[in-house]
C-alpha cells in the first residue's frame, strides 16, 4: 500500500520561500510510470494542481504558480519536493502531495498525503 | 485556464440519486476530454471516484462502488457524476477535473452534497 506524508514548516513569512516534502513509503519513485504532485486547497476553498515531477526530473507546473514553484524528486530518499517563492497570504492553503497516474487524456491521483498546513503570515 | 463550474450545493434523500454536474466553459467541447471526480470528506484528503470520457472508454477507482458513475451531456457540455441508492456516507464534497492541455490540469469549485 502506497503511502505519502507531507512535512515543513506550518508557518513562512511573507516574501519567503515554501518547502515542503512528500516522503513515499509502500513504493519506490524511481520505478517510474507515476507522477508525483502537489495540490493544495485554501481554507474553505476548492483545489488547485499545482505540478507534477516525474522520477526522470521532468516536471510540469500550472501556468498561474509557473514562475515561483520548483518541485524537485531525490530518488534515493523516495522524496520530492515542492518550493514556491515569494510567498502572499494567498498561499496560506492545505497542501497535498499524491500520486499521479497517466491515462490518455489527462491523470488521476489515486493516492493522497494527509496534508499539512502552511500559513503565511509575520 | 478555464473554468469548470460545479454547483455549489446539492441534495437528495438516502436511496435516491443525485447528479452532480461540471460545466465546462463553451471554447472547450465536453466530448473531447476526459472528466475526472473525486470525493472529498471534512478532514479528510480527496478521494479518487473515477474518470469518464465514453461508454466504452470510463474507469472506476479502486474500491469505489458502482453506484457512483459518469457521464456526459452533450448539449450542455457538462460533465456528470451520478451517485445511485444515496447513503449518508456519501454526503461529501465532489470534485470534477480535466485536463485541458494534457499537462496542466485544472478542478471544478466543488459541490456539497448533502443526504437529507
């Protein structure tokens, strides 16, 4: 059974950077066929993709973080990882990793981190 | 990136159905993509339902129950998901996805349904 965690800090200052890590426990990254996601939902709110990160480095990223998330994978930990910079009140949100698998036409994620809880604020 | 539009809010009785919707913006055509659902309960991460593109090309997520199920209106150009034989544990929010340009993919507001 696979399973994910999300962890970081639960709490970044405007303008800073935001980091967070998914750890992958029941399968290995590496192995290839999925993609590896983040998807966050402001409170009360609906979600939004953020990008994905294959085990190759490839990543693909929505148009309206595009310029301020880097999402990376360290295959030798079964992590990847999510940065977003310059960071707003609008980014407080839950953020969820999860994985990704291919269909023709699009992805579906079939598992989910928990979550985690990132605040912006001073 | 366009807008899916899900009702806010929906309702039914238990053992009734209820059919939630996703409307796609009238520049992309429903029958072109697929539609992907996910359930989401307070507390809790989304949950995969299922995807539908056509009767011969639609799968259900692992463990989902066949009562849960998809669709599409053409003439509407509005994504389906019809939930049979209403229990309260169904009573949750729902989710519709697609994927406009293959790599970016973009969520509905989500619809609360409650199970009177």
């Amino acid at each position: 059974q696979v399973q994910l965690q999300e962890s970081g800090p639960g709490l970044v200052k405007p303008s800073q950077t935001l980091s967070l890590t998914c750890t992958v426990s029941g399968g290995s990254i590496s192995s290839g066929g999925y993609y590896w996601s983040w998807i966050r939902q402001h409170p009360g709110k609906g979600l939004e993709w953020i990008g994905y990160i294959y085990y190759s480095g490839s990543t693909y990223y929505n148009p309206s973080l595009k310029s301020r998330v880097t999402i990376s994978v360290d295959t030798s930990k079964n992590q990847f990882s999510l940065k977003l910079s310059s960071v707003t009140a609008a980014d407080t949100a839950v953020y969820y990793c999860a994985r990704g698998t291919r269909l023709v036409g699009g992805y579906y994620f079939d598992y989910w981190g928990q979550g985690t809880l990132v605040t912006v604020s001073s | 990136q366009p807008v899916l539009t899900q009702p806010p809010s929906s309702s039914a009785s238990p053992g009734e159905s209820a059919r939630l919707t996703c409307t796609l913006p009238s520049d992309i055509n429903v029958g072109s993509y697929n539609i992907y659902w996910y359930q989401q309960k307070p507390g809790s991460p989304p949950r995969y339902l299922l995807y539908y593109y056509s009767d011969s090309d639609k799968g259900q997520g692992s463990g989902v129950p066949s009562r849960f199920s998809g669709s599409k209106d053409a003439s509407a150009n509005t994504g389906i998901l019809l939930i049979s034989g209403l229990q309260s544990e169904d009573e949750a929010d729902y989710y519709c996805m697609i994927w406009p340009s293959n790599a970016s993919g973009v969520f509905g507001g989500g619809t609360k349904l409650t199970v009177l």
